[in-house]
C-alpha cells in the first residue's frame, strides 16, 4: 500500500463529502487516514439528537458503519456491510466532539471484518462495534466511483 494511494483516497472522500450524502449529513471530518484504519471527528449538533437530547442510535450506528467500511477501503476494497453488531455504552449530548476509529482485523480476499470505536473528548468509550464486509471490486485511481 503506498502513501499515494492513501493521499489520493483522502482527497477522495474531502471531495465527496462535500455533497448531499449521509457523510456530509453527519459531518465527518477526516482526523487520519492510514492502512487498514481511519479517523473521524464529529461535531454533535442539534440534527443528531434524539426526543431526549442525545445522540440517535441510528447516528451512532452509521458513524461506526463508516468508518469500519472506510478501514477497509484503504485497503483498496470496495465493499459492502453484510453484517455489524454494536453496543450503545454511554451517550453524549449535542455539543459535544466524538472521535470514531475503524480498524481492520481480517482483510480475507472476499470477507473482511473490522471493529469500531467511538470515543467523548474525555476518552470515554461511548460506542464499540464489530463488522462483516464483503469484497465487490477494488477502490483505487484506476477503478473508482466518480465524484
């Protein structure tokens, strides 16, 4: 894997999350991108929350989604999830910045799995997740989705 590509693929994403999509609702912003892993930065704003102030499940669930599915992208893969677990530990309210870390464990020619975290800005453990990909294609300059 070369630096260039792993440039190339942030760039990539700054570009599409600039358009309508759930990235761009949610507002994700790259903190590192590296091989295997990614990094986001999350502001908690007033569209996150649920009837009781804090952050929707679902939020939280496309957080990690993404950022386990973006780990494996690094690696080149185009995928898809075909199944994710995830426990809900402890929830923030809006204003907050929340840090979401995906990882890849198991980088299988069509299966890869990925675990995912989600942290407070105290470091707290709010979201821990586990995922099942499956392998389409490749994601790289020469075979990518246009912008």
């Amino acid at each position: 894997m070369s630096k260039q590509h792993l440039l190339w693929l942030e760039n990539y994403l700054k570009e599409r999350y600039k358009k309508s999509n759930i990235e761009n609702f949610i507002g994700l912003e790259i903190v590192e991108i590296a091989e295997g892993k990614i990094i986001y930065r999350i502001k908690v704003l007033d569209k996150h929350l649920n009837m009781y102030g804090s952050v929707h499940g679902g939020i939280f669930s496309s957080i990690t989604d993404t950022a386990m599915g973006f780990s494996c992208i690094t690696l080149k893969k185009r995928v898809v999830t075909t199944d994710m677990s995830i426990s809900y530990i402890k929830n923030v309210p809006q204003g907050s910045t929340i840090t979401a870390i995906g990882k890849v464990i198991s980088n299988g020619r069509t299966i890869m799995r990925a675990v995912g975290e989600i942290f407070d800005e105290q470091q707290q453990l709010l979201i821990k997740s586990q995922g099942s990909y499956y392998v389409t294609g490749s994601f790289c300059e020469d075979d990518f989705p246009e912008l």
